[in-house]
C-alpha cells in the first residue's frame, strides 16, 4: 500500500523558500512534523483499508482493475471530514473507498504549539479483480451514484447522550427530577458546527439556557454529505431527566 500523501505547498520551494513547520493549503494547516495519526500508526491504517475494502460486482464482472484516489481532512477532534475524491475508479469502487473512511475509527489529531489543528491527507485506495472479495451490497452501485450520509455526532451511537450528561449542569436548587422534557431544535453547518438553536419546548428559564449553551458549545458534528459534499442538516433533540442528568429520548 502506499503511504498517506501529504500535500504541501509547492511554490513556495520552487522561489527557493524553505517549508516552514505550519504552512497552509486551502485554509487547512498542515505539518511536516506534527501530523494526525490513525490509532496504532500508518502501518495500522493500510492494515484497516487492506482488510476493510472490498471491490464490487460490477467491477469483477467487467475486471475493472485501478486506484481510488481521496482527499480528506482529519479536524481537530480526530474526525475525518471533507471527503472528495481526485481520481475516480467507477463501478461502485468510489463509494466503497468513501463507505471505508466514513467507517474510520478516531484519529489522533495534529498538534502544533500545544494546539490541535486540522490535516489534510490523501489515500490511494487500490482495487483488485483476481484476489479482492466483493461486496454483497454492490449490485445496486452505479458509475454516477453519489453518496448521501446523514450528519452524526461521534462514533458511537451513545456519543451524543454521553456529551450531554458530561456538560448539562442541573440548575442549582432544583432537588429533583423535572417530569417533563425539553425538546430543542439546531442547525448543523457545513463545517459541523451548531447554530440556528431553537427551543419547542423548555421547563423554565434555567433548564432552557443551559440547554442552548450546551448544544451551542458542541463539538462539531460530521456533516451531512449530498454528492461527496456537506451540506446543511437540521436535527430536534427531545431531553429528558433521571437521577439529575439527561437522558435522549428517542
């Protein structure tokens, strides 16, 4: 496999300048010495893509052999985001290489003076006819499918309710459960972040703000992705409470 593809700035080494340790490419910061990492290293993360991807039906049927060829953002979170694709295969293989790296667990992120930056990296993803097994869900692939994901937040289904309870302070003098819920709506950017925060239904001035604030001060999400693109998204959150922490009702 090859290695992961780390894009500098050329120009600046063709005046004869020497690459300084931050430059930018895109609006994205990039290092040449402190760079996101895939758990376990680069030698893990082909391991991943080697026993993870799969080349589809179509491809075998017609023995289309060749490379897929991504360009993707690890955020400062570990996030993988910002997904396009420069060289396309067809036949299905482009959405098995994206479907893989949607699939990605955390990576660690690149740090420089003590603060988490966002990295830019490419992968080649090859595809093989005579020793890659295929895809069950394959066969409704076509060379001009484009992928659709919905936003999400963390890795785990449990990610959400677990910041939640990590970040809601209970009101103070409040000495139990509330018995109704509070059910919040918020727009999630192209860039994962939270705005747009609107309120349905709240159980008083203190429960309300701290509401907002938490889902103000969120994490960015993983967008949603409309043609290998993201997108805006709305979601609603319906809380409620035991034991003075929150709980998603779903």
């Amino acid at each position: 496999m090859k290695r992961i593809l780390i894009l500098f700035n050329l120009i600046a080494a063709l005046a004869g300048h020497s690459v300084a340790q931050e430059t930018t490419l895109e609006g994205v910061k990039v290092s040449e010495d402190t760079l996101a990492a895939y758990p376990g290293g680069e030698q893990a993360f082909d391991q991943y893509i080697l026993t993870g991807l799969r080349t589809t039906k179509a491809a075998q049927a017609g023995n289309i052999s060749g490379n897929v060829v991504i360009k993707f953002v690890i955020d400062e979170n570990g996030r993988a985001g910002d997904i396009r694709i420069t060289k396309k295969l067809g036949y299905g293989c482009d959405e098995q290489a994206i479907a893989l790296l949607r699939r990605m667990p955390l990576w660690q992120p690149g740090v420089i003076n003590g603060k988490r930056i966002k990295t830019r990296l490419e992968k080649v993803f090859h595809f093989y006819t005579d020793n890659m097994q295929a895809a069950d869900n394959t066969a409704e692939f076509s060379r001009d499918m484009l992928p659709v994901g919905p936003s999400g937040f963390g890795t785990q289904t449990q990610d959400l309710e677990k910041y939640l309870q990590a970040n809601f302070v209970y009101p103070a003098g409040v000495q139990q459960d509330v018995a109704d819920v509070i059910v919040i709506r918020f727009r999630i950017a192209p860039d994962g972040a939270t705005d747009n925060i609107q309120l349905i239904t709240g159980q008083g001035d203190a429960f309300d703000q701290e509401a907002i604030r938490v889902i103000k001060n969120m994490p960015p999400w993983q967008p949603k992705l409309t043609g290998f693109k993201p997108v805006e998204d709305y979601r609603q959150l319906v809380i409620g409470f035991k034991n003075k922490k929150p709980l998603l009702i779903r």
